[in-house]
C-alpha cells in the first residue's frame, strides 16, 4: 500500500521566511508530511530544479458581482476560480457588495449560493457596505 497519494520530490521549497530542499506528502489533496525520504506514493512528480511555492491569495477580485446598475461581472465562480487556480491562486476572496435596501445576511448568502458547486478553489467573501442602515443590518 502505498503512504501517500502524492509525493512531490527533489524542489526547493520556498515560504515567506525560508527555503529549503524537501519532499511533500499529499494524501486525499492535502499536504500531510514534509521532510526527506518520505517513502512511496501512487504519483510521484520530480521537482528537480523547480521551486515549489505555496498557493497565491487574491484577495481583491470580482466574481459573479452585480453593480449597482445590475450588471453582472464576466466570471463567475466557476471560470473566475479555474482563472484563478491557473494562476497559482488557491483561494480568492470576491466582493460579495451590497445593494440599497438589501439586507446584509442575504448578501452574503446569495454571494454563497452562487459559489456553490461552482467554485474550484477555496474562497471567502469581502463584504462591501453601501447602505449601512439599522434595517439592513439586523
């Protein structure tokens, strides 16, 4: 049985603070170990001579984003992510932005149920506040 699903061997693994040579264990597309001689995997990538970088965070863009004039972005969540993802992102954070009058709860959940089944990646949401009223906040 092999240990791992994944082994990423041989790359210069770079963070914020360091970098350094080691092998990466996936299991079930999560990262579970890190060190030198980790054992076998089902796939095996040589990462000779490559960096091994963690994900980008886009923390500004807009995703299946109505404007106030209820005009709809070009991407929504599915596109927008799979753009995102091939771009070394592994989560973004789209506006979810409020219209006058609507409350902020459904805001946040109609930004949701877009993503929903759509979204490649792990996102959050960036609330934007335009009609910050006791009645909309409740």
């Amino acid at each position: 049985m092999k240990k791992y699903d994944l082994l990423i061997k041989n790359g210069m693994v770079h963070t914020a603070v360091d970098s350094f040579e080691s092998e990466i264990g996936v299991s079930e597309g999560k990262i579970t170990a890190m060190g030198q001689n980790l054992g076998h995997a089902e796939r095996v990538i040589d990462a000779k001579g490559m960096l091994v970088l963690p994900g980008g965070i886009d923390a500004h863009c807009h995703i299946e984003q109505e404007s106030s004039t209820r005009i709809m972005t070009a991407d929504d969540f599915y596109s927008g992510s799979v753009s995102a993802a091939f771009g070394g992102n592994t989560t973004f954070l789209p506006f979810a932005a409020q219209h006058r009058g609507q409350r902020l709860r459904d805001v946040v959940d109609n930004a949701r149920e877009r993503a929903r089944n759509k979204a490649v990646i792990d996102y959050g949401l960036h609330l934007i506040i335009s009609d910050p009223t006791q009645n909309v906040l409740e």
